[in-house]
C-alpha cells in the first residue's frame, strides 16, 4: 500500500515541481526591438520586428533548450515591476490587452495602437510562457501613435 502510494504521489508532484522551475537562459541573452526606439512617434498600426541574441527562437510547447517565443507588454509596469508578475514565474504570462504571445514563433506584429503615449516592452518565454531564469526582456520603451 505504501509503495502504491508512494508512487503515485511521485507521478503527481513531479510534474508540478517542473512545471515551477523556470528554464534557465544564458547569462549573455538578449531581446530587443528592431525598427522602434523609445521616444518614437509612428502611426498606427505599428510594424514591431522583434530581436533575439544568445537564443533561438521557437514555438510555444517546444521543449528545445535555449529556445523561447516572444510576448510583448503593453501600457503596463515594466516586466519585474507589476503586480502580478511574480505570478508569471509560476503560471506563464497571460494572454490579454496588456500582454500579447507570439506563441507561433512570429518575430514581428501589425499592432493596432489608439494615437497617445504607449509603453511597450518585450519578454522571452519559455515553452510554458513562463520568463527563463534569467529573464530575457527588452528595454522598457515609450512611443507616441500619431493621428
């Protein structure tokens, strides 16, 4: 009985114990925009290319090691800064208005963007969504969407 047990605790806290352990990324990784700097002013929508140094981009759910798949957050705290980014470590980045995947391994977006000031910053996932450890994120931009 204790043997039946045992291993069956193992078949259910394994998998969650991999799922909390960030996927590491090497120390010289970087993600940054291409063709957008902060203080830009563009029009609307937006081309964003997204850069990637030290790693490999892939779709999300490949488990290939130093990998990931972009996410870009939008008019929200920069990454570390947020409320609930200490939650992103354990269940993934979310898919909303503020936080946008690119699960397909896309590396550039049309972004529709209301004219105004808007912050943007991009974050590596891992294959889960979740930041490697170190996280990868870009340089917290503003740019201003023209008429």
């Amino acid at each position: 009985m204790f043997r039946t047990f045992a291993c069956v605790s193992a078949l259910v806290i394994a998998p969650l114990a991999a799922w909390a352990d960030a996927t590491p990324a090497p120390d010289d990784a970087s993600v940054y925009f291409i063709n957008i700097a902060d203080g830009d002013t563009v029009t609307s929508p937006v081309t964003i290319q997204f850069g990637l140094s030290g790693m490999g981009v892939a779709p999300a759910g490949t488990e290939k090691e130093f990998t990931g798949h972009h996410h870009i957050l939008i008019n929200r705290a920069p990454y570390g800064e947020g409320d609930e980014d200490a939650e992103f470590a354990d269940y993934g980045i979310p898919g909303d208005d503020n936080h946008r995947h690119f699960g397909g391994g896309q590396t550039e977006v049309k972004l529709e963007l209301d004219p105004g000031t808007h912050t943007l910053q991009l974050v590596l996932g891992d294959l889960n969504h979740i930041p490697h450890n170190p996280a990868i994120v870009s340089e917290y931009i503003t740019v201003t969407v023209s008429e």
